[in-house]
C-alpha cells in the first residue's frame, strides 16, 4: 500500500501526514489540514483500485483533465481517473501524476466510478 508522506502546497512546507498515524500535523490550518487528510485517503483508494501482477501494492498515479490554455491549475474543479483511457477522458488533453499532483491542479477527488474504471483499466477487481 502507498503510504507516502505529503507536501500538500507550497507555503505549507511544515504541513505533512505523519506515516504511521496518518494524520496531519498541528502546523496545519484546518483547511489544508483537511486537504492532506483528503490527499491520503484518496492514495489509500487508489493504490488498493490499481493492484495487478506487475504492481502488488498498487500504484500512485492518476490522469485528469489538464488545465486549459497551460494554466498551472485548473478553474473548475475535476476529478481524477485510475488511467488515461477512461471513457470521461476521451478525446480530452490529459495530466498524470500523483494524487498530490492532480489536487495541486484542482483535480480534487477520485472518481466514483471505481469499479467501471479498473475493468476499463484492465485492473483486476477483487471480490
């Protein structure tokens, strides 16, 4: 499983999960507290969807609508898919990256539509 430790924006540099409580630290508002809590629980969702042979603890990458016009974060929120040849994607320019990466450019959750996305993936679902 993908327990990474969180940068969740600049200017916060003091602000990380603590890997073993998972919790984020006192050095954080509220707000980005909330955020890197929200960060981790999404990687934890992710890495569980995308287990197979090649990766038995799962990944931590995820594709998203790309911002327009080259900007550095999108104005309308998205949300973020389990691969790049999902059916919401196509025909769309797309970003990967990290969890942490898609929220910096307000791709602000995973998707809800897991299962239809690890079949389309070719990620094996588990009973």
């Amino acid at each position: 499983m993908v327990k990474p430790t969180f940068r969740v924006s600049s200017g916060h540099s003091r602000c990380r999960l603590r890997p073993k409580a998972g919790q984020p630290t006192t050095a954080c508002s509220p707000e980005v507290a909330a955020q890197a809590q929200a960060i981790a629980t999404d990687s934890t969702t992710v890495a569980e969807a995308t287990k197979d042979a090649a990766h038995p603890n799962g990944q931590d990458i995820v594709y998203w609508i790309a911002p327009e016009n080259g900007a550095a974060k999108s104005d309308t929120e998205h949300v973020f898919h389990l691969c790049a040849a999902v059916s919401p994607l196509k025909d769309k320019t797309v970003n990967s990256g990290t969890v942490t990466e898609a929220y910096a450019q307000n791709a602000i959750r995973i998707t809800k539509q897991i299962e239809m996305e690890q079949k389309q993936c070719g990620f094996t679902t588990t009973p």
